[in-house]
C-alpha cells in the first residue's frame, strides 16, 4: 500500500512513501553485515533511537555496484548521538556537529552520521536546519529521488519518492519542483550534470534541465572549490561527454569555464582510454576540454584554484602534443618523459591519441611503463672542480648543460659532460 505525500508544493510532482518497505536480502549485501556498521546501528537502537544508512551506498547496493563509503542519518539529536556512541566505546570526532553531522570511527574507519533535518531558510548556498526525527521530511529536503533511499539494520528499503525506480530506469529527477531544489542550493545545478553522467541513462528529466539552464546565472555566487569539487566527480565517471555537452548546450559551462567546449576531444579520449585499457585521471579529461595552449590551462588552473602540483600538471599536459610534435619520434618522447615524469609523458600519449586517432601508442604505453629515468651526470661540485666560482651563474650553467644532455638523448657519459662543461667555461 502506497499514499501520496508532499514533495515540495508542487501538485504534479507527487511522491509515495512505501508503507510497508521493501526487504533487502542480508546475504546478497554483505556491507549490511559489517561489524563495524552492526556496532553503531546496535548501540543507537538499544539508546531507543534508530539509524538508517543512506544515499550513495544504497544506490551503490541496488546497482550492483561495490559499496565503499557508509553514510548514516539518525533521528537523534547530533549531541545525544555522540554521547551514545562515546558510551558504547566508539570514537566521536564532531566534523559538522552544528549541522547535525558527526563521524563515529570503529576500527579506522569513519560512518558520517546526520541528524534528520528539516530546512528553515536557505539562500542558494547554504542552509539553515532544525533537527527533526520525520524521515520523510528529511527525505523531502534532498536534492534528487535516488538520494532519497534509506535502509535500515534489518534490510528495509525506505523510497519516499520513488527513487528505486529512477535508478533503475536510470532518471535523475530532482524531488519536488526543480527550481525551488535549485533556489535553495544552487550547487545542485552541477550535482544534476553530475549524477546524469554517473546514473542517467537517455534523454535528460526536461523540467531538471529547464530548471538548470533558467538559473544558470546564479552559479557564480558559488565557491570555486564547491565548483571545482563537482567538476573532477562529473568527470571521472565512465562517460562524461553526454553531461558535459547538455551543461554547454544549456548555458551552465560558459559560468565557470567557457574555455571548456571541445567536447568532440574529450570523447575522442575516451575512445583511446578503452582502446588502451588506460583510464585518464578527471584533470586529464578536462584538459582534452581546453584548448592546446598552455597560457589557456594556466588561467583556468588559476580560476579554479587547484593546487600548485594539479596547475603544474595541467600545464604541461596542454603543452604535451606540441612537444611531441603529434607524432611519436623516440627522442622528443623520452624527452618529455625525463621533463615531466613518467605519469605526465603517459598521459601526454593518450591526449596525442585523441588528437591523432590513427596513430598507434601501444608501444610508446608499455616503454613509458617500464622507462628508468637517467641521471644528469654532473652536480655543482664538478664545476667547482673546473674553476668556476659558486653562485647563480653557476645554476644556469648546470642547467644549460643538462639541456646539451637531454638533446644529445642522454647518450654523453660523465666524462664528455665535463669536457664539455670545461669548454664550456673557457
């Protein structure tokens, strides 16, 4: 039996809360069976509360998928939780208490548990809650259906909004009316893209795309880090083309990163990563997006304010076909495999592959794997040795001579660098 319930004031979107849940078989999931998850779940029962595991890992469950991250909501005060489960010998670390979220550690291992909530006021990028102990109202404050699944110790499958079955027809539908899920948090924008790329399948939910394009222009009052943490989770799914398209077709990519539009390379790349068996990490996927101009990855590193070593990666991926000169020569590649690390070099190789499709990099792939770099073979004290004096100078001919190195192939030993170094100096 199923009743319709509230999902945000809109009438056409009526949700309906399983009365009697459906039962998700212990032997067949056997994350329900963890000992530590038993631990927390037992303690916070015989304290007469209850706590019931939510979003990911059960999509991840229902999928098929491997369950790896547990998160918990409980309808128990955030205090009255950690005093629970200090009592019961589990440690407490209070990571977003005042938002109703802490993390219990049992056995080195973090379960991030949330208080039911109930929005009072929002203002697209954060939100004021009170605490709640309604399951359904914490359900109704989610961004998506298919983030509005619970199940509890036993194996019941809690779907307010139907949720289980958009997962399985793959449908990422937002819960409730589309703009006011958005108005509230507008980060949801980039979730909506991000999620399609991970669950959707077919044609997007219309009135979520809609809801996306018509208030795309308030994404710029969000975080950068916010946007940057969406990005790399949107782009590290198996397929992200299809997404990454609806966001520029619909006038979100141009608030963040219009630079971003080659979407033609990106699937070109994901061409060569399954040909090769060699998936690309999310920074190099957004590379194939960009233009081959390393000043271009330089701004959008910057924009996005990603770390020194991720802007320094970006860089020298955008510069990586240019300095293999779109083909596979052996010395301009084991060049750029010395400059810039074995990683970089292979990388370099895949986005070379998206750009040149016929060209074959198997075996380019397998000696990257197994290059030993050489070592430049002299250091400041032999040209201390040659009579030169210590200082800047000193620097800038050591790295010239390493230059003369790397073009020789690394051939020139240690004696022909110091001679060289000694005519250098006369």
């Amino acid at each position: 039996m199923t009743k319709p319930i509230d999902t945000g004031g809109n009438p056409g979107h009526l949700g309906f809360m399983v009365d009697t849940p459906q039962k998700l078989d212990a032997a067949s999931h056997a994350w329900l069976r963890d000992d530590s998850l038993r631990r927390i779940l037992l303690a916070i029962k015989q304290a007469g509360g209850e706590a019931r595991i939510v979003g990911g890992a059960v999509r991840d469950a229902l999928l098929g998928r491997e369950v790896k991250e547990i998160d918990l909501a409980v309808n128990l005060p955030p205090h009255d939780v950690s005093t629970i489960l200090k009592a019961a010998g589990i440690k407490v670390v209070p990571t977003g208490i005042d938002h109703g979220t802490i993390t219990a550690v049992v056995d080195h291992r973090g379960f991030e548990i949330t208080t039911l909530r109930r929005d009072v006021e929002t203002d697209g990028r954060h939100a004021k809650v009170t605490f709640t102990d309604d399951w359904q109202a914490d359900a109704a404050r989610r961004d998506f259906t298919i983030n509005a699944l619970y199940v509890d110790a036993g194996g019941n499958l809690y779907d307010y909004f139907c949720g289980r079955a958009d997962l399985t027809i793959g449908h990422v539908r937002f819960i409730g009316d589309a703009e006011t899920r958005i108005r509230e948090d507008v980060l949801r924008i980039l979730r909506f893209f991000r999620f399609s790329a991970w669950f959707g399948r077919g044609e997007a939910d219309a009135e979520g795309l809609d809801a996306c394009s018509k208030l795309a222009e308030l994404i710029p009052q969000l975080s950068v880090e916010r946007i940057w943490h969406e990005i790399v989770k949107l782009l590290a799914a198996d397929d992200p083309a299809l997404s990454w398209q609806r966001m520029s077709d619909c006038g979100v990519l141009i608030q963040f990163l219009q630079e971003g539009e080659n979407v033609p390379r990106l699937r070109s790349l994901l061409a060569v990563e399954k040909k090769y068996a060699a998936r690309a990490h999310p920074l190099v996927r957004l590379t194939a997006l960009l233009p081959q101009d390393e000043t271009v990855a330089a701004t959008v590193a910057q924009r996005l304010k990603v770390s020194k070593r991720e802007a320094a990666r970006m860089i020298a991926l955008a510069s990586m076909p240019r300095r293999l000169n779109g083909k596979l020569d052996p010395v301009p590649f084991r060049r750029a495999l010395y400059e810039y690390g074995i990683d970089n070099a292979r990388d370099g190789l895949l986005l070379l592959a998206a750009e040149h499709p016929a060209l074959d990099i198997e075996s380019a792939l397998a000696s990257a794997a197994t290059w030993d770099k050489p070592v430049f073979p002299l250091q400041g004290a032999d040209l201390l040795k040659l009579g030169m004096p210590s200082g800047p100078e000193m620097g800038t001919t050591l790295r010239a001579l390493e230059d003369w190195w790397i073009a020789e192939d690394f051939r020139p030993d240690r004696a022909e660098c110091l001679a060289k170094a000694q005519k250098k100096l006369l």
